[in-house]
C-alpha cells in the first residue's frame, strides 16, 4: 500500500485577490461604509500603460511565515464615528478571513481616504 500519493499531502495556493475580495466584501457589510477607497492615481498611470483595467484597491501581502498583511482603504458616510467603523471593519474583516481560511491575518490596515454622503 502506497502511503505517499499526490493526494495525501494536496497543496491548496490561495491567491491575494481572494483574499482581497473577502476583505473587501466583509468591510462593505459595516454600517457607515460608502465604498472601498480609490487606487493611488500612480497606480492606475502605471498599470493603465501596461493596460491592466482592474487596479486592485485592497492590497494584501504575505511574510515569510506566510502571515497574512492587509491594506484596505474605505470611504464612509457622512456622520459615522470613524474609529467605530475602522474598528468594526477589521473585526468583520478578521472573522471573515478566519471562517473561509482557516487563518488570522497578523495586520489589518483600515486607511479612511474620505468621507461622502
């Protein structure tokens, strides 16, 4: 009996855009959030000419235990306690990446860029 097959020990590779689109998705939940924040316009000068549409707004990093770093930039309503939805934000953001997983992001960046009605 074979013991070491290609399946016993699958690796799973979860990209930094998933990861980004849950913590997206999960900021978008708060009360008092308007939208995720815009691309710095470098950003967008830069992968415009290189002609990437789709600036990634939530950026995600990893160290080299494999921890998880996020960046994520929020407009909110007008009104709102900003530390309360910062910090309701990252809580949503932590549960969230922590039930889909299996992982505690070690840093969670809420970087407020303005306020809308």
């Amino acid at each position: 009996m074979r013991t070491n097959s290609k399946t016993d020990n699958p690796a799973v590779k979860i990209h930094k855009n998933v990861i980004a689109s849950i913590a997206a998705r999960a900021a978008m939940e708060i009360e008092g959030v308007q939208q995720i924040g815009r691309s710095p316009i470098a950003a967008i000068d830069i992968r415009g000419l290189l002609g990437i549409k789709n600036v990634p707004r939530v950026k995600v990093d990893f160290n080299k235990n494999d921890e998880i770093k996020i960046e994520i930039p929020l407009i909110v309503k007008y009104g709102y306690n900003i530390p309360v939805i910062a910090e309701s934000a990252q809580e949503n953001i932590r549960q969230a990446i922590e039930k889909m997983l299996d992982k505690t992001p070690r840093e969670i960046n809420i970087n407020i860029q303005g306020i809308e009605q």
